[in-house]
C-alpha cells in the first residue's frame, strides 16, 4: 500500500519570531485560511485516505497537530524524544510502516510547503509510487525559477523512462544550498531542478540504503522496531534516541545512494522556510511591499512589513528592502539580504539564555 508520512518536527526557526518552540510554523495559519499542516493533509487527499498517512513530530507538538487533523488516527503520529533531522525522521517512520506492511511504498513529504496547483502534485506522487515500486528512489525536482542559494539542487542526467507523462531522469548529482555564483551556472546549464525535500520509496529500498551508508542508524532503528508493538516500545525508543547522531537524508543517504531518479515538476512550489519566501505569496503594493496587520508608511519601497494581531501598528519612514515583523514579545528588523541568519540569530539567543523567547 501506498503511504504519506508528513515531517512536522521542525522548529522554523528562520521564521523567528512568529515560529517558536511552542508554536512551530507548520501549525500557524500563514497563507490562506488554514495552518500550514492542514493544507499538508488537505492537498494530498486525493491521493492518500486518513488512515495512510502518519506524522513524525515531537511530544510537544502532538496535540495541536492532533486537534488540526481529527480525521487522523492517533496511533499514526509517530512520536520523536529529540528532533535528529531527517534521516532518522525517515528512518522511524521506515520501520513503523515496515512493520506494519512489508511492501509499503511511502512519500515523505514536509508541512512547510506551499503548493498551487495540487492536482498536479497528486499527479507527480502517483507516477513517482510507480518508479519506486520498481526499486528505484525517487525525489520530485522542481524547475528554478531563480539562482536561489537557499534551496539544494539535483544535477539530472540521462532520461531513463517515462510515467504518466511525467519524464523521469538519473539523478547525478545532490549539491546542498550553493553559493550565488554557483546557483547562477547551474540555472543556466538548465539540467539542474531545486531539491524539493520529498521523496517516494519503497520501505526495504529506503531501509537498505541507510543499512549500507548509516550501519550505525540501522543498528539503532532495529532495536526500536523489534520493541514496536510491545508495551516496551517507549521505552526502547527512549534508550535508543538519545544516541542517535543528528544528519540530514541528503547528506546521509541521498548524496550516495544507488538507483536515484528524479522527476521534474512544476506546481507552483515553495518553501515557506522563510520571511520573504512568504512575501512570494502574498500580494505587494505599488510601493513593492507586502504587508499584513496594521501598518502605515512614508517612502517605504521593496519590504516586508508583518505584525501580529491588529492593535499593534508598525510604521516606517524612508526604508527599503528590509523585513519587519512585530509580535507580542519581540521584534526583528533585518535586511533582506541577511533573512538567512535570522536562524543564526535564534542560536545566539539561546545561547544567551533567552529562552522567554523562543
């Protein structure tokens, strides 16, 4: 059977300060009208019922993710004691399906993205479902529409097959978030898409891979799955987690896996990772600016303007290319050129004990 498992353990910190540890980005209501893990669920429900879709998050996040998708069964929230980034995310949820469905095909997919034309997403997941089921690991790419050094990119290579009408290619190469330079050659040569951060596999595919690259992960994941489905489970994953090194599927598996293809996908994709990804979604005035909550301005040109709530005004004068957001607690002001240390930020301030507001 085919499966979505959805990554909602991140903290967002590079949306600082309206995502914090209490209430992650992927359960706030940024574009549109529902939260961001709503509009994860809703869009894929052409694809995959209640019941096939399981969400990898932290304890404290359950219940409001919980209290968003009542539909899901609460057994399908798998639950991590620390987050570890994504490799033992996927490697988790690769157990739990396994043993659950040997055969199980599963997508991975994130609760911070931003995708208009979802039936065409729907589409690319069921042609990625049938390259997987051959053996193969797939990602979905999605064509540049800019050098951006934010995203990560794959070098396709030969066209292998294709799928419902969906080309699928080798995947040559992963390059992780390049320089300007090097994301300008590669929009250019024009045989490179974005790293979307989803992928489709069958579990024993998946399960090798890092079996292969990550013996030390595997070994960890299978002492977690044989406990699955006694009352020692907890407790074994407990034990196990804390000793787990923190990677990325990328860097762990992805970079040096065999049988990699990629398929190309344009959908209208974003990342909502940060401020002004989301000024790519909301409308901007005559001035360039985009601004939600109260606001009023003189000379302002090109910037971000978001407050929290509608008592708060923020107000500006002879400004240009900066993002200001205001909330109940804090205030960032940053230049659009920098909104990558915004996550920087974030550290340096719990590293000086400022936890009140993270």
């Amino acid at each position: 059977m085919y499966y979505a498992v959805i990554l909602a353990g991140g903290s967002g910190t590079r949306l600082w300060p309206f995502s914090r540890r209490s209430r992650p980005k992927q359960t706030l209501q940024l574009v549109g009208e529902q939260t961001m893990f709503q509009t994860a669920i809703s869009r894929i429900a052409p694809v995959f019922r209640p019941e096939q879709i399981f969400v990898v998050t932290r304890a404290e996040h359950v219940s409001a993710l919980a209290d968003q998708a009542p539909a899901l069964p609460h057994e399908n929230f798998l639950i991590e004691p620390e987050a570890r980034g994504t490799a033992p995310a996927i490697g988790l949820s690769a157990i739990c399906l396994r043993k659950k469905d040997p055969d199980a095909v599963m997508a991975v997919l994130t609760a911070d993205h931003f995708i208009a034309d979802t039936a065409q997403f729907c589409r690319a997941l069921n042609a990625a479902a049938d390259a997987a089921r051959q053996g193969c690991l797939v990602t979905l790419g999605i064509k540049p529409t800019a050098p951006s050094t934010g995203y990560g990119y794959i070098q396709q290579g030969a066209q292998v097959n294709s799928v419902d009408g969906f080309p699928v290619f080798q995947a040559v190469r992963f390059t992780e978030k390049p320089d300007q330079a090097a994301a300008l050659d590669m929009v250019q040569n024009g045989a490179y898409c974005w790293n979307s951060g989803m992928f489709i596999w069958r579990v024993d595919r998946i399960l090798a891979e890092i079996e292969r690259q990550m013996p030390a992960l595997y070994a960890q994941l299978s002492e977690v799955e044989a406990a699955l489905d006694t009352p020692e489970a907890e407790a074994a994953l407990r034990r196990v987690w804390p000793q787990v090194a923190a990677e990325t599927i990328d860097y762990g598996v992805m970079e040096n896996a065999r049988e990699v293809r990629v398929i190309p996908v344009e959908m209208g994709w974003v990342d909502v990772g940060s401020w002004t990804s989301l000024s790519d979604l909301l409308p901007a005035d005559d001035q360039g600016n985009t601004v939600t909550g109260s606001y009023i301005g003189i000379d302002t040109h090109d910037s971000l303007i978001v407050s929290q709530g509608k008592t708060r005004l923020i107000a500006t004068i002879g400004i240009e290319g900066l993002i200001v957001v205001s909330t109940e607690d804090a205030v960032l002001i940053c230049s659009k050129e920098r909104e990558q240390d915004v996550k920087a930020l974030v550290k340096q301030l719990e590293q000086q004990g400022g936890s009140a507001w993270l």
